[in-house]
DNA sequence: CACAAAAACAGAATTGACTCAATTTTAGAA
DNA sequence: TTCTAAAATTGAGTCAATTCTGTTTTTGTG
C-alpha cells in the first residue's frame, strides 16, 4: 500500500524535527526562521506546513519526547517508593525536575508554556495539556501507593493532593524557567520547603 | 518645564489604551490590529510604538489595571478576615477569582499569561512578575494575622505556606482560563478541595 | 520674537509566519 | 508498461507586527 511514500513521510518528519532541534539550540526559537528551518531539512516551507500545522508544533513534537521520557523515569519510583514520604515525593520530583533541561533549553520551555496558554485548543496545545494531565496523574498514583503502604493517611483526598502538589511544582518551574540565572538545586531546594508543609500533615 | 507635551502624552496614554481595551474586548487580542489601535486612537502606528515597545505591553497596562484592583480589595479582607482558617482563605481568594474577569476576557489572560512568560524581560514581563509575588505576599500577610489571632499554628512556615497556596491558585486558574466553557463556581470549588487539606494541617 | 536642540510623530519599508494555486510524485489498476 | 487519481511538494504571495528615517512640534534661550 504504502512503502515508499510512508518511508519518505517518516524521514522528512525526522528531518524536521532534526533541524528544528539544532537551530532552536542554537538560534532560540523566535531566532529559527522557518525558511531555515526548510532549507537545513531539504524540504520546502509550504511541506513543512503540510507536516506541522504551525511553528509552536514543531516545539511542540520536541516537548512530548521530553517529557514521555520524565513519564517513563517516574514509574519506577512509583512502584517501588522510598520508604518515607518525604523522600518518595522529592525522588519522583527531582526526577523530573533533573530531566528538565535535557534536550530543552529554558527558552524553549518558556516557548512551549506560551504556546500552550496561547492556543489551548491547536494540537499543541491539547497534547501539552495532556502531559500535564498525565503527570498530575503519576504523582496521585504516588499517593495511592504510599497510602496502600501505610505511609501516609488513608483519609487524604488523594486526587486533590496530588493536583495540589504538580500544580505547585508546576508553577515554581515556570518561574524558574523564566529566570535564566535560576538553578536547579535552588529549584529543589524550595518545592522540597514547600512539600514539607504537606508531607508533615499527611504522613501516619 | 513640560505643561503641553506632558498633558499630550498622557491623553494619547489614554486614548492608546481605550482604544485598545474597546478592541481587544470586540475583536480579541489576535484580532485587534495596531493599526486599527492607531486609528481609532488618532495617532500613527510609529507613535504607538512609541509609548509601548510591543502590543503585548499595551495588553500588559491593562492587566496591571485589573490586578491592582484586586489587590486593593484583598486589603480589607487581610485586616480584617473571618474567624475560621477555611473561610479567610476562600474569602481572599475568592476575591481574587471573582474579579478576574471584570476587565479582561478569557482570551487577554491566554495572551497576557503567555507572554509574560515569553518575554518575562520585557517590561510587562516583568510587571506581570511583580503582580503575581504582590499577590502572594498578600496570601502570606493573610497567614501571618492568622498566626496573631491564634488560628494558624505559630510553627507553620508561613512564606512558604502562601507561595504554595498561591501557586495552587493561580494554575488551576490558568487552567481556567484555558477552558472557554470552564464556570467560576467550578474553579471555586476545585481550589476549596485543595485548601482543606492544607487547612486541616495548619489550624490550631 | 526668532532659533537651535530635543522630543515626538508619521507612515513607508522590512520581516517572518503562514497560505494557496500550480506542479510533481506515487500508487494502483488496466 | 501506461495511465489516472490521489497525495504531497513547492515557492511566490499575503498579512500584520515591528523598525526606520525623514519631518514636524515643543521647549528653552538669547
């Protein structure tokens, strides 16, 4: 049905993203020109529309790998948590946090949140929305398993915790994205005072 | 020294801004042109450019508006909050919510929050960043009267306490405004689900 | 009042994201 | 192999924000 064209669709996607990759690095998002981004690709400006509906969603691509690979790093600490609260939730958010800046420099986190917020509805949007979603989702899986392992108070409102700490955690990462002098040790340093507040009123 | 220039610069403010707010409420943000601004304020497009360094500073002025406003309102309920951790909170927080959209659509907070973090150097950037610690400072001074009157335990870490209360707030308040069909009374209710854990663990 | 410097204005030109009509390439049937 | 419809590509054109440069207005001084 479809040898040739679907090889040749995977590599251009590939391409693309490959050179937008580089020159977001290099020149900063609103530095890459699209025309350059097509040129370095060896495809044309109008298929990189056909690939992409808009700039945002080429970052958008490089965001999700990010993240799915924090996803993937996180289950491990959910099955098989530090045995203390504190611990088990600094473990997993440092996870995160650590991973952050991998394959993303702030400015390019700072892009995608805008992007994000912008245009909730473009496919960017919905699937940046979905991450958030999935994260939130793995530290409440966190809490039900600490709960299932005594750790913490059977009558905590799992779900609203869980939102309460991503959404904390959340926001002190924005504001660490926008201040370029900002570091992640200081990052952790100040979710980890904060969580303590939770930690102490929720532990057995 | 400056009678003339001055009053023409300050009405030119002002038209540039009425002008703005009337367009962005009529056509959104993305939809009102500089130029349409321009005309409508009776100025050139040069001129727009220099009172404010970007569209986004004008949206910026307004917002600075709205928040200030806020904040005002907020006074009176850290003077003199109700007697009960739960409802001084969900007071001031209310307020907060329950003015948010008086001024500025969902649309302008999309776009006044993702720029901020765009460009979190400009001088809107900037001032929105100072608008967001203002808040919070407000929900720790909320935290320290309720330590005075004896109904938040002394050995709370206040600061923190209001920056996680904040923080809280204010994605589930992005998430909001990313939501065109999300109600108030919904937002509400979400942030008073939160705070209950947080209060149970910080009342005397 | 006249005038030079400073400040502000105007609007044409530039720039870069995105669109679209025409052209080229691929798939699959005869 | 040849042909046709569907899919994909191309790049010139559009649109709106921002910049730039020459002109006009205001100010303060002699």
């Amino acid at each position: 049905m479809s040898g040739l064209r679907a090889r040749q669709k995977a590599d251009r996607h590939r391409r693309i993203i490959e050179a937008a990759a580089a020159l977001f690095r290099d020149a900063g998002y609103e530095g890459a020109k699209i025309e350059t981004i097509a040129a370095q690709a060896e495809v044309s400006v109008g298929t990189i529309y056909n690939y992409y509906q808009n700039k945002g969603d080429i970052l958008g691509a490089i965001v999700s790998m990010e993240v799915n690979e924090v996803l993937n790093a996180g289950r491990g600490v959910v099955a098989n948590p530090p045995a203390n609260v504190g611990d088990a939730l600094d473990t997993l958010l440092g996870i995160y946090i650590e991973h952050s800046l991998h394959y993303l420099s702030k400015e390019m986190w700072r892009q995608a949140m805008a992007i994000s917020t912008q245009l909730p509805d473009s496919p960017f949007g919905q699937a940046y929305t979905a991450l958030d979603r999935a994260l939130t989702e793995q530290i409440r899986a966190l809490i039900v398993r600490l709960q299932a392992l005594g750790l913490v108070r059977r009558d905590i409102d799992g779900p609203a915790l869980g939102e309460l700490i991503f959404n904390n955690m959340n926001m002190m990462f924005i504001e660490f994205v926008k201040r370029e002098e900002a570091r992640i040790a200081e990052l952790r340093t100040a979710i980890r005072r904060q969580n303590r507040i939770l930690v102490a009123a929720i532990g057995v």
